[in-house]
C-alpha cells in the first residue's frame, strides 16, 4: 500500500491528479459547513439524536455530519447514489435502455446525462420533502413559500455540485470521485465515533486497568472487522474457462484458458442500505403523525428500529433483527440477479468459443453459473450480516448512544480504499516494464 503511494507520489502526472483529488475533498469539506440560509440547525440536530443508532445515524455519517448541521449539501451524493441504483434497474426493465447502455462510449455518456437528470429531479423530491415536512415542525421558523423555496434551491443545488465535483475526480483525479466523496465524508465522523467510544469506556472507567483493557478489547474487535470486510471484499470463486483453437491458414489461434472471477461478495453494500432504507420508512413516515409507542402499531414501529435491539431491558425486540437479516439476504440476491446474468455470460462464453472444462456450452454451463453464485450469495449476504450486527450488537448490549461509524460504514471504507489503490496501482502499471523505469 504505502510502496505504491510513493511511486504514484513520484510520477508527475500521478502527483497531480492527486492533488486535484486533495483539492476538491477539502472544498467539500469547507461547503459541509456552510448553513443554508433560514434553516433551524437545532432542531434537525436534535430530531436526529432522538433517533440514534438507526438508519438516519448512517445517512448524517453518509454526508459527512452537513444533515445535522443542515448545510447546504445537506442531501450530499445520496440523489446521485439513489439515481445511479434507479438506472441499473430500469436497465433490465427496458430493452431500449439496455440496448444503450451496450452501445459504448456514446451510449455511456447518454446514460451518463439521463442520470444527471433523475438526480436532479429527486434532489427536488427531497429537499421539497425537508422544507414541507420538516418545516412546519420547526426547521424553517416562520415558514412560507419563499423561505421554502430558498432551502429546495440551496439543498439541490448542493445535490447538483457535488455530482459535478465527484465526476472532476473522476476525469481529472484518481478516479472513483463520487465513491472518494462517500469516503471523505463518512471519515469525517470518525473522531466522533471515536469520542463516543473513549468517553463510554475509557474516561468511565473504575480503573487503569478497566481502561486499557477496553482500548485493546475496542482495537482488537475494529481490526478483526477491518480484516474480515477485506477478506470478504477480496473473496472470489474462480471458474477455469478454455477456449478451442481456431486453424486459420496453416497457424493455430486461441486455445488458451483463463478463469471467470465471480466475488463473494457480489452485491457489496447495496442489500445493507436497501434493507435499512426499508426499514427506517414506517418510523419517518411516523414522524408526521401522533404515534402511542404503547399500542400495538407503537411497539412494531420499536421493533424495527436498531437502537431497540439488543436492549437488556427489552429484549424481545430483538426479533427485529431478524426481519433485518431476511431483508439483506434477500436483496442480495435480487440485486446480483440485476447486475450478474450467466445466461449472457454463457451465451458471450460460446460465441467466442469459451467452455468450462467438464460444462456443455450454452443452457449448462448458465445454470452451472447459476448454481455457484446462488451459494456465492448466501456466504457473501451473512458475511454482511456479521459485520454490520457487531456494532450493533455492542451499542445494543452496552447501552451506547452513538455508533455512527457501524459496519456499513467500515464496509465503504474499506471497499474505496482497496478500488483506489488499483486503480492506482493500475495508473503505474504502464510506467514500470522489466528492465525499464518511468517513474522519474
């Protein structure tokens, strides 16, 4: 890792782009702070912490703390995020869609511009969402049409230019700008988390003792979760593929193998945000009524809320969980069969004259796709399932009143993190031959 930081350090071109990427990050930063103009930052801080450890903590890690403090990138790349999952979707929906997602570079840039335009247009939703909604609680004191109005420009707008900024990164910079954006934001509520942990374990302590056995109990367990989501990241079955030789005058072509990876994880963080999104509806749809959390509605809508699990108090609402760990299986499988069909890959495998040793081509060799990456799934979906319930567990079990950074956010990290330094490493690729340097 830090080997190919210097070498990409010492290449100009490398160097630049990195300092490009800097550069940008640190205008984000800057515009997270900036308030939007006639909001109540009070109130929206205090609405979120009513609702810590559930979805709403991750989506305020997500932006990087500027939901809390209402800024106007308040929405941050969510839209963009949001948009980009629409399209995937509405690829396999519509064959027109499909037919130009294939089609290039041309087609690329047109999906690219239908993108910009349905993140624009949900931008609009939810901004128009917070000013109406929110508003009249209290986040726009003295509410009417123009003060509303205001907030929906500056939070699109905001939506808008950090679109713009992760798409610079990613033709100026290092690439993956808009995943470098999620990255920058979601470590910026690091010393937070990191606050919360040291006060809830550390200052409260009865001992030394009791102290540093929590520091190395703390370090030992993000560790263990660190080196587990790069294992599960890493992770990929291998199909070995062989192509038949083709005679063509009096020379042979082809007849070479390769190996079809398929990862563990297919579907990465997508069945985690899915699941959680689905979850925290019926609690923010609740939020624009009077709910008795005694009655029977009440202790459903308690139930699906993480900060009830794991509750010495209340236990039984831990059942919870296990709607979450249903959710997140699947959605793992109904996002991988989106993005991954071996009916396409075994057709492309027998028009370029590929087979897997021992599999007819054609209908055999898909359903024998099908039949790992059914078990691929599975691994991979409790593989998520474990990393993002340790957290919860631990802010369940010790009473804890934040854990902003839970496992979804080590998932990101890590996921970003491993992306750039290939991509990094792929930029060197070019300037280092056996016998030759190009770094200087």
């Amino acid at each position: 890792m830090w080997q190919t930081l210097r070498d990409a350090l010492r290449i100009k071109d490398i160097r630049s782009r990195l300092l490009f990427t800097f550069g940008i990050l640190v205008l984000i930063r800057i515009g997270c702070q900036i308030p939007t103009p006639g909001v109540s930052t009070t109130y929206i801080a205090q609405w979120l912490a009513s609702r810590t450890g559930d979805s709403f903590n991750f989506f305020d890690a997500m932006t990087g703390g500027s939901l809390t403090s209402m800024s106007i990138f308040a929405l941050n790349i969510s839209p963009y995020i949001t948009s980009s999952i629409i399209m995937q979707l509405l690829t396999i929906a519509f064959p027109a869609l499909e037919e130009m997602a294939k089609d290039g570079e041309e087609g690329r840039k047109k999906m690219n511009k239908i993108t910009r335009y349905v993140t624009l247009a949900l931008a609009l939703i939810e901004s128009s969402a917070i000013a109406i909604g929110f508003g009249r609680q209290g986040l726009i004191p003295d509410i009417t049409f123009w003060k509303a109005a205001v907030v929906v420009i500056c939070l699109s707008a905001g939506a808008v230019v950090l679109m713009w900024l992760g798409e610079q990164i990613t033709e100026k910079g290092i690439g993956n700008g808009i995943s470098m954006v999620l990255l920058i934001n979601i470590l910026s509520s690091v010393p937070t988390m990191a606050g919360a942990l040291i006060e809830r374990f550390v200052t409260n302590a009865s001992n030394v003792a009791t102290a540093v056995v929590a520091v190395i109990v703390i370090l030992v367990v993000v560790a263990a979760l660190v080196a587990f989501v790069v294992f599960l990241n890493d992770g990929e079955r291998r199909v070995p593929v062989q192509y038949s030789s083709k005679m063509m005058g009096r020379r042979s072509y082809g007849g070479n193998s390769s190996n079809l990876n398929i990862k563990v994880n297919t579907a990465n963080v997508i069945p985690v945000i899915f699941a959680s999104s689905l979850m925290s509806i019926p609690s923010l749809i609740a939020q624009f009524f009077t709910v008795d959390y005694t009655k029977w509605y009440g202790k459903i809508l308690t139930l699906l809320s993480t900060q009830s699990w794991f509750r010495r108090e209340a236990p039984w609402y831990t059942l919870g969980v296990l709607i979450y760990i249903a959710l997140i299986i699947l959605f793992a499988y109904f996002y991988t069969s989106v993005t991954f069909n071996p009916v396409e890959i075994a057709g492309n495998l027998k028009k370029s004259g590929g087979f897997v040793p021992g599999i007819r081509p054609g209908k055999p060799t898909s359903d024998y796709l099908k039949n790992i990456l059914n078990y691929l799934i599975l691994i991979g979906a409790v593989g998520l399932c474990i990393v993002v319930l340790i957290p919860i567990i631990v802010t369940g079990i010790f009473s804890l009143s934040s854990l902003s950074l839970g496992g979804t956010s080590i998932i990101i990290i890590c996921g970003v993190i491993l992306e750039t330094l290939q991509q990094l490493s792929g930029m060197l690729k070019p300037r280092n031959y056996e016998g030759f340097s190009f770094l200087n």
